[in-house]
C-alpha cells in the first residue's frame, strides 16, 4: 500500500456541509478498491484541501475521484516522515552522539 495524497483548489471557500458531504459519496468505492481515508487539511481560508490516503497506487484513487464526481488538481504517491522518524533513522546510523 501507499501514500497517496490529492491535491484539491476551491474557486469559493468550502462550506463545511460540502465537506461533510462529500465522504459519504466516496466511502462505498473507497471499500470496494481497498483505500483507507488517512485524514485531511483544508486551509485556513478554505480554498485548499489535501486528502490523504492508504492505497494501492495513485491511479486508484484517480480513478475513484473521477468515478464518484470529486474535482482534484493532482494526486501522487509520497512518503510520510516524522520528527521522530528521522531521529531514529540518524540515531541508527550512528550518526548522532
């Protein structure tokens, strides 16, 4: 599985029953092609959003938008770090005393 993320752009800020309704639209075909909603961001002027999801490649979710009438801008494939995850990382190389 992977990360993909879904950038999205407003023309008008998002109304928060807009936001609420579109979940519901995409959750049976989230299921039935094994994608997970992680979570989203919308800024703070409601023009922008990214969803990100757990799924077995971009094109799926692509598809999935397409299918149930959701506009995007752009979806890709990414790799989520944390903080913490770098540290360990630098720590197991030895790299930091």
């Amino acid at each position: 599985m992977s990360l993909v993320v879904v950038e999205t752009t407003f023309k008008s800020p998002l109304h928060p029953s807009e936001r609420a309704d579109a979940l519901p639209k995409c959750w049976p075909c989230l299921v039935q092609h094994n994608v997970t909603w992680v979570r989203s961001i919308l800024c703070i002027n409601r023009n922008r959003m990214i969803n990100e999801f757990d799924a077995p490649d971009a094109e799926t979710v692509r598809t999935l938008y397409h299918r149930v009438g959701v506009p995007f801008d752009r979806v890709w494939t990414g790799e989520s770090f944390t903080p913490e995850s770098i540290s360990e990382s630098v720590i197991s190389k030895g790299e930091v005393q």
